[in-house]
C-alpha cells in the first residue's frame, strides 16, 4: 500500500515536472489600436493559433486609437512595448521603421501569398524592406438604414445629384437626421469625407500619382472640389454636429436616429451587434451618370515585428501564421469589413461584407490620398487634413482656402 | 542662559537626516528630468544620431511658421486662460471664502464640502460629465435651456473655434474653486477676533470691515493664490483639455495650450510621430516662461507685501 502511494506521489511528480518542463510557454503581446477587436481576437483568433502552437502564450493588448501611435511610441522608447505590432501603413510605419523600431522581415516565406500592391504599404519605397506582414484592407463608402429607405421610399444613390436629392428627401421628411457625422475628433471629417468622396472628383489613383509626380497640385479643380463637396455636407449633418465626435455618431446611427453614415467596412460588426435595423451599404457616388465610382480600398492594417523584441523566434512564427490561408479566412470572417490583403482563396459569408466587397467589382479603387509619399511633412498632411476637413464643414474656412493649405504643407517640404 | 548651545561647533547631523528624503525625492522626479528636458532641448536627431546643436531647437521653435504658429497660438490660449481663472475662479473663491467664514452660518460645513468636491473627482470623470452635460445629443442642457425658454441660445459649445477654450476654462474653474476658496478660508479664519471687534468698536460696518480690514490681512494668500493659479494654468490644464478635446485641441487648435501643444510634440499624434528633442524644446520654454513668471512674483511682488502682524 505505502509503496503504491510512493509510487503515485511519484508518477505524478514526474508528470508535473515534464509538463511544466513543455509548458514553459513564451508570451507574445500584440499592440493594437482595434480595442473593437478585443473580443475577435481573445475568441477567434488567438485560440486557432494556440492550439497549432501550445507553447506561445498570445495577448491582445489594444490601445485607444487615437492615442495609439503616441503611446506605442512611448512604450517603444522605454523598451515596454509588445512583440508584435499592428502597423499603420506608409509613411506611419516606414518611419517606425527607420527608427529601428520595426524588423525587416522581408525573408518571411508567407510574404509570396501577397500582391506587390499589398507589400507596398509596408515596404520601402525601393522595396528593399518589407517591415509588416499586409493584414487587411478597409473600403469606403456609406452604410444607410435600410428600413428607413423603404418607409421614405428611397433609392440607393449612384451619382452625386441623387445623393444630395436622397438627403433632401430625408431632410424635408424630418423623422431622420439625413446623415451622421460630426467634426469635434476631426479625422472622421477626413477620412470618411475627404478621402471618401473626393476620389470621384480627382479621379482616383490617378489624381493621387499627379500629386507624388508633382504634376497636379490640391489647388486643382478636383482637390477643391472635393472639399466644396465637404462644404455641402453641412446642412444635412445633426444641429450640433461641431461639438459630436465619433461615437456620438456611430450611437446616433445605431440608434436608429440617423438614415445614412459616411464609414468604412471596419464598422459591420459593431454595427450589426447595436443596430436593430437592417443596414445597407453604397459605394461613393459618382460626379453624374457617364462617369465611373472610385472607392478607397485602403491598405489599413499590417502586423510587424518589434525591432527589440525578446522573442523573435515566435513573433516570426506568429507573422508567417498571419499570412497563411487559415488566418486570412479567420480574419475576413471574425472581423467582417477587415478585408485579407492575401491572395488565397477564402470565402466571405457576412452579406453586409458582401455589399463592400461588391464595390471592388463596380468602382475603381484608390488608397486614401495622404497616405504614401505626401504625408511625411510636419505636420503629417493627413493630420492636416483632419483639421482642414473640419475646418471647411464648420464652416470657418472656404474650400479653397482649405485647399490652399493642404499645398502648403506639401509645399514647405516636398520635392516630386 | 547658561546652557546655551555652542554655535557652529558641532557637526548637526540630523539636518541631513531630515533633508535627506525630500531632497533624494524632488534631485529624482524634478530636478533631474529638468536638467534631462533641458539637455534634450539642446540636441536633436541627425542621421540617427543624436547631435549637440546648440539653441537650433529653439531658434525652429521660434522662427519657423509651423512651430511658431503652434507655440504664440498656444501661448495666447494660456493667457486667456490665466486671465479667466484670475476674473472669475479667485473672486468667487474669494466671495465663497467671505461667505462662510461668517460666524454662526448655517450648513456651512455641507457647503464648504459641497464647493470642495469636483476637486477630489478625477478629471477624465469630469471631462466625461461635463462632455455628456452639453452635448447637443445627449445633454440635458439643450432640454434644460428650452424650459427655461432661453434654448436659441444653445450652441455645440465645446465643438465652436470661438467658444470651446471658454467652456473648457469654465469647466475647470468650476472643478477647481474649491482650493482658493480653501486657502482664502483658512487664512480668513486665522484673523484674530480682536482685530475684527476693535474695527467694530470703532464703528465699521460688515462691508467695510471685509474691505479695509480682513482683505488687507489675507493679502499674501491672494499673491500666493495668484502665483499658483499662473503655474496650475500651464501645467495642470493639459489633463482637462487633452480629456475633453483630444489631442489635436480642436476645433482647429483654438484649445491648445502649452501642456497639449508638448505632448502632441514629444509624445507624437496619430500620422504625426514623436520628436523627442521638439518636445524637450517645448517644454524647456514652459519651464522658463513659468520661471520667468514666478521670479517676477517673487522680487517683485511678494517682497513688498506688508505683512500686518495681527
């Protein structure tokens, strides 16, 4: 009897130790700024992973968005920042990068599943670095409440002329604030603006090459013309729109209050969980009826690995599992609306999704237009853009003027 | 005496003793990230190198248009800032102070609590309350303003270039009355009742006892009070407007001040990244213009203050 219990105490001890000698994990933290995602990640993600590699232990650890940058960088000087981390595209994570903040990771085998397009936002302009593995893309466009387009009997617009005869409608109705946006946190004005519509005006990535080459300037028709647009957003934006930042305007949306709002894909979970409406989507409008519709496919989120890390060998095994087929379905299928940059062959099933992936078949696709090359003044021009977006619906500056400003910027440092 | 102490014969330890800590404490979190902000502010980054460049930072921060717009920009919000607190925070702190300091007062403790409290709630509660309290959405002053038949005169406050820096002042004064109102209590009470029956007997009445009498006395709280306010507004306002406006301080900058203006520099803000050198460079100029302000305060103001020994 004793020597049975010896040997159990045994066994089992021997037990334990092996498997606290397998279970010596490494902890991977991913920064972020999609604290959205906190639960996509925590239950979707990571666990697939864990279970193929059980000796890296990931966590999610997002920032708030806006402060993302700020304090990633903090915590990357002060040598706390996590292994793993989300990249801004161009000139945001170039610039991490010459800062020997972000690794070349340019000889990760997975990096093939990629189009050169996709590697571009994360590589240097040469190419001769890759710093993030392409994650997803997001589209542009407006997300509209459906049931209030059939109780007013509206169409989704196609051309400019019918998106403002759609929001007079919706206006002279009265039961619905036309359109959900404010300009208090600025970059919505921007980039679900500018950057939204404005592409149907200076023609795409045509009318952003002329800006790299030096052969157009945001003085130019189209670029002021895309900040008139702005200008006549403002009536049909809620009374006291200036003092309403980003959720007061994703609530009031959600709530049912307002018809239409001017976002990206990266909103179709969060919405499809608050709103009890059905939700919709159309692709910019286009200037009339002969011209084509261009949407901003941005290159949005890429994931690289701290420079300083402790521990490359399983930050480079997590980057060459984000490029596989697996975690781009994940992806595409957890986080909807985040769109896999990869070339594999993966199914979206979330049909609101559906309608976004649509607009890539119908419009000509673009890239928000700050974003390579011209944003690497002081300030960063899309920051600029921020304040000069808002600046125009508030009222407080011409389209012209705001135009003029963005060619200031350019101006005071950049060489085409 | 016969046991006097025999003057500067022995060694007194114990003064290091009990300087030790305060000095080990202020020489690690002030004195040395001064001295580090100040050295930074002298070098910048060359080629991935840090380089000694002398007043270069500083000669950007002043003669280039995009660093000199930010700075004079947020060195005029500051002003006004300064200039609020001192009109309308200290008076009323001041008048609070007179009012409960009045012998035999009613539910004077409650109200002297009452006053004091949004200084002990943090300032993302505040900036969060107040935020939702305006909002043209969800606030219940739109309703409010309507009921009391005054709601066309409503406006997004917050979100408006001409009047958010004002908002956001009156919202800090009304967290921050309380200590004023506290210092000017304190040394109200600390007034001898002598003092104050001998005006009486000499026939002032409550009015003019205040004014010739207790005003005089408290003079030197109101320069200390002062002083403090003119530090408070360029460090302690960064954490109110940072809460309530972002980062960027909008709308369109018109509620940047010099705490914002350095983070956005040092710290770097979205698209924009952080320029640790700019950054110390803001800073040091912070640090001179408040040295500037309190040694002028100290020779020249607080030096002439009569101190009337009651």
């Amino acid at each position: 009897m004793r020597t049975t219990i010896l040997r159990t105490t045994l066994f089992a001890a021997a037990i334990s130790a092996a498997t606290t000698g397998w279970a010596e994990t490494t902890v991977l933290t991913i920064e972020s700024w999609r604290s959205d995602d906190q639960a996509i990640w925590d239950e979707k993600i990571i666990p697939v992973f864990e279970k193929q590699f059980p000796e890296i232990d990931v966590q999610f650890k997002p920032t708030t968005p806006t402060e993302y940058n700020a304090a990633l960088n903090a915590r990357l000087a002060g040598g706390t920042a996590g292994d793993i981390i989300t990249c801004r595209p161009f000139d945001n994570a170039l610039a991490m990068y010459e800062a020997g903040n972000l690794a070349d990771i340019k000889s990760l085998e997975g990096l093939a599943n990629f189009s050169d397009v996709a590697k571009a936002a994360w590589s240097t302009d040469n190419s001769d670095a890759t710093f993030c593995v392409p994650m997803a893309s997001v589209i542009h466009g407006f997300m509209y409440n459906k049931d209030a387009f059939k109780e007013l009997g509206l169409a989704v617009p196609k051309t400019e002329a019918d998106f403002y005869a759609v929001l007079d409608a919706i206006k002279a109705d009265g039961n619905y604030i036309p359109m959900a946006m404010g300009t208090k946190d600025a970059w919505e004005a921007a980039t679900m603006g500018y950057t939204n519509v404005g592409p149907a005006y200076w023609g795409g990535e045509e009318g952003r090459m002329a800006l790299i080459n030096g052969t157009a300037k945001f003085t130019d028709e189209g670029f002021v013309e895309g900040f008139k647009q702005m200008a006549k957003w403002t009536p049909y934006l809620g009374s006291g729109f200036q003092a309403q930042g980003y959720t007061d305007s994703q609530n009031l949306f959600t709530l049912g209050r307002a018809a239409i709002y001017p976002t990206g894909s990266w909103e179709i979970t969060g919405f499809q969980e608050n709103a009890e409406f059905e939700l919709g989507a159309f692709a910019p409008p286009a200037k009339d009826a002969s011209s084509d519709c261009y949407i901003s496919d941005h290159t949005d989120i890429g994931i690289g690995m701290n420079a300083n890390t402790k521990n490359k060998e399983a930050a480079l095994t997590f980057l060459e599992w984000t490029s596989s087929a697996e975690f781009a379905s994940l992806l595409t299928n957890a986080a909807p609306g985040f769109f896999s940059l990869a070339n594999h062959n993966f199914e979206v099933e979330n049909e609101l999704a559906q309608e976004f992936m649509a607009m890539r078949s119908e419009c000509k696709a673009t890239i928000r237009v700050a974003h390579q090359i011209l944003g690497r003044g002081e300030p960063a021009l899309s920051n600029e853009l921020w304040t000069l977006t808002a600046n125009v619906i508030n009222g407080t500056m011409t389209a012209e003027a705001a135009a003029q400003g963005a060619q200031d910027n350019l101006d005071a440092w950049f060489k085409p | 005496m016969s046991h006097s102490i025999p003057s500067g014969s022995r060694w007194r330890w114990y003064i290091v003793f009990f300087v030790a800590p305060a000095t080990l404490i202020y020489t690690v979190f002030a004195i040395y990230p001064i001295v580090e902000s100040l050295r930074l502010s002298l070098f910048a980054e060359r080629d991935a190198v840090e380089a000694f460049v002398g007043i270069d930072n500083y000669k950007k921060l002043f003669t280039e248009p995009y660093w000199a717009d930010q700075f004079w920009n947020a060195f005029k919000n500051n002003v006004w800032l300064f200039v609020l607190h001192m009109l309308i925070q200290n008076p009323v702190a001041l008048a609070l102070a007179a009012i409960l300091s009045i012998p035999n007062l009613r539910g004077a403790a409650t109200y002297r609590t009452i006053f004091f409290l949004p200084t002990l709630l943090s300032v993302v509660v505040i900036g969060f309350i107040w935020q939702l309290i305006l909002s043209p959405l969800w606030g219940i002053t739109p309703a409010f303003m309507n009921f009391m038949g005054v709601g066309k005169f409503f406006a997004p406050w917050l979100g408006l270039e001409s009047s958010a820096l004002t908002a956001v002042t009156l919202i800090s004064i009304w967290q921050y009355v309380g200590i004023p109102m506290m210092l000017f209590y304190a040394a109200l009470l600390n007034i001898p009742e002598e003092t104050l029956e001998a005006a009486r007997i000499d026939g002032l009445n409550g009015w003019s006892i205040f004014w010739k009498v207790k005003l005089p006395l408290i003079l030197p709280t109101l320069g200390l009070v002062g002083i403090l306010t003119y530090i408070g507004n360029f460090t302690a306002s960064f954490d109110l407007i940072y809460t309530l406006q972002g980062g960027l301080a909008g709308p369109n900058g018109s509620t940047d001040v010099m705490g914002t203006f350095m983070f956005r520099t040092f710290f770097g803000f979205q698209a924009q990244l952080g320029d640790v050198n700019m950054g110390a460079t803001v800073a040091s100029s912070l640090f001179f213009i408040i040295l500037i302000g309190v040694s002028v305060y100290l020779f020249g103001v607080q030096r002439r203050l009569q101190r009337y020994q009651a």
